[in-house]
C-alpha cells in the first residue's frame, strides 16, 4: 500500500458505456433462449466455453501471470493464454497491469478498482471509466519484467484483435451452427453476448470481490444474517492482499478449496504446473508475532514468509523431479 495521490480524475466513456448496456441487454436475451430455446448440446457447450474461459482469468491471468502463484509448462501457458482469449476482456498483459496497480496502490485514489468507493464503483464504473491521469504516472513503478518475457502473452498481444475475433468469437459461435444444427441467432445470443457478458462480470468481480465474500473489519459474521445462504464472507478475501501469491486464495471468497483451486491441484499432479506457493499456519503466526512483539516492519515479516514460501515450493519442485 502507497501514500495516497489528488482526487482522481476519471471520467465516463460513453461509447465503452453504451457497449456494456447493449452487451448485458442482449446478454439477458441470450439467456431467455438458452433456458427455453436452444439445444441441450448448445447448452453443454456454452457452460464448457464459458467455464474454460473463466480458468484463463482466474488460473490464468490472475494467479500465474498477475501473482506468480506457481510455474506453468508451456502447454499449460498455451492453453491458458487461449482460454483468455474465449474470455473476450482485452489481453493478459493490460489486464495484469491494472491488477497489479489495484494491489499495490490498494485503496488509494491510484487504485482503479479503489474498494472505499463501493461495490458498484469498484465492480462497474471503475471499468468504464477513462484511467486516472495520476495512475498513468505510477505504471513505470509496476514490474512488469516477467510478463514481458511470456512469448505467449507477447504474441496475444500483438496479434489480440486477430486472434480474439476468430478463435474466441467466430468459431465458437459457428460449431453449434455447424455441427448441431443450431440455428444461427440462438448461436449468436448464447455463445456471443451472454458468454461475454458472464466471462466480463466473472473478470470484474476478481477487482471487487472483497466487497461481496470479504467481512469487514471488526465483524465476526454478515450483519444481514440471510446473506449467508447466498454469501459465505469471511477474511480470505483480505488475506489474499495480504500475500496475494498464494496459490490457496479462491477468487471469490474461497480458500483452499473451490472449482479453480482443486484443477490446479490436478494440474501439478499431472506434473503440467509446479511451484505452487502457499503460506503455513506457523509462518503467519511467526510473522505476526515478529510484528507485535519484535517491532519488525509487517511488510518485511511478510517478505520472510514468502522467501519460505519459494523455498518450501522449490523442494517440492525438485522431489518431483527426481
Ligand atoms: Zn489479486
């Protein structure tokens, strides 16, 4: 966390507005033929697509790109650069800059996703506004050395308005048509608006999330208590600005468990992905006390506890190995 910066002066951009009206409008439509309309195989293939994209936000772009939470093979890197792409939310590289501002600026007016200013500012009009004058400033502080040497990311970059038009719009649109015959406006509604329109919002929430599942400080449990049933907060999702790199933190109020987490298990198993970082209970604990009690800045006890981190990843990296 830094000093804080002027107010900011961010503005709406409305064609950007417009956009997203006309996006989650006939999102909505999408929807309506998708439960009494399409094909069951339509059905099936949107949840796969939509599901496949959200990896490559989540697994992809927030937890091996934006916070090196583990090392990727190449394939893995492949598939996960691809799977951004389905997502329709710009390139890897934009989105992981931004990220990695929301973190290091965190609830300050350089944040773009700034959680003082509420839920609908941080999930909504942070994305469809004009950038801060003063953020611009602060991009040259963020390192961004490791993303630049991603070949995979480069070439999404360079090439993402080739590569997204036709491997993350029109084919996916087209193999329903194609091989099912579904017919082209339900295609068009379901695998085109409605998918951008969750993968967009599932993009969005990785900025705002700490205002849905995050309690706030001093709260044991929700103030609305019938929250529960649909929300289940708790303080992960501060601990994950905390000690964003490690692999454990679920995108949306989770820890150690959940869809993404539990596939990047398997991925290690496979031996695809290695590296995983993780903090233990007596790291934290060490680190805290060390705080308290021995005066020692938080930030460099935390430092400490990643260093363990990277050794402790590093020789389970070479058991597996040999
Ligand atoms: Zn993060």
């Amino acid at each position: 966390m830094q000093e804080d910066a002027p107010p900011s002066k961010r503005e709406m951009h409305w064609p950007t507005v417009l956009w997203y009206i006309y996006l989650h409008a006939l999102g909505l439509w999408g929807l309506w033929l998708l439960i009494f309309e399409a094909k069951w195989l339509t059905v099936i293939f949107a949840a796969v697509i939509t599901l496949t994209a959200t990896l490559g936000i989540t697994l992809g772009a927030h937890r091996l790109w934006a916070h090196s939470s583990y090392t990727a093979s190449w394939p893995l890197r492949l598939f996960l650069m691809l799977a951004h792409t389905l997502a329709g939310v710009g390139n890897i590289y934009d989105w992981v800059l931004a990220h990695r501002i929301h973190h290091k600026f965190y609830k300050t007016n350089i944040d773009p996703y700034n959680h003082d200013k509420g839920f609908l500012y941080s999930h909504v009009f942070s994305n469809v506004m004009t950038s801060n004058p003063e953020m611009e400033k602060h991009v040259r502080d963020i390192d961004m050395r490791d993303v630049d040497l991603d070949g995979f990311v480069y070439l999404q970059r360079r090439f993402y308005w080739i590569i997204m038009p036709i491997f993350g719009l029109l084919l996916p649109i087209n193999a329903p048509v194609e091989y099912w015959g579904e017919s082209v406006m339900n295609s068009i509604f379901i695998l085109g608006f409605l998918r951008f329109a969750l993968t967009v919002n599932v993009s969005w929430l990785i900025n705002s999330a700490n205002l849905i599942w995050g309690l706030k400080p001093g709260q044991k449990y929700p103030p609305d208590e019938n929250s529960i049933f649909l929300v289940r907060k708790s303080y992960w999702p501060h601990y994950h600005y905390m000690l964003p790199w490690d692999y454990k933190s679920g995108e949306f109020g989770t820890y150690d468990r959940g869809c993404s987490t539990t596939i990047l298990v398997i991925w290690e198993t496979l031996g695809i992905a290695s590296g995983l970082k993780t903090a233990t209970s007596e790291d934290i604990r060490n680190a805290l006390a060390r705080a308290a009690i021995g005066g020692v800045k938080m930030e460099d006890c935390l430092r400490d506890v990643l260093k363990s981190a990277e050794e402790e990843a590093l020789k389970k990296q070479l058991a597996f190995k040999h």
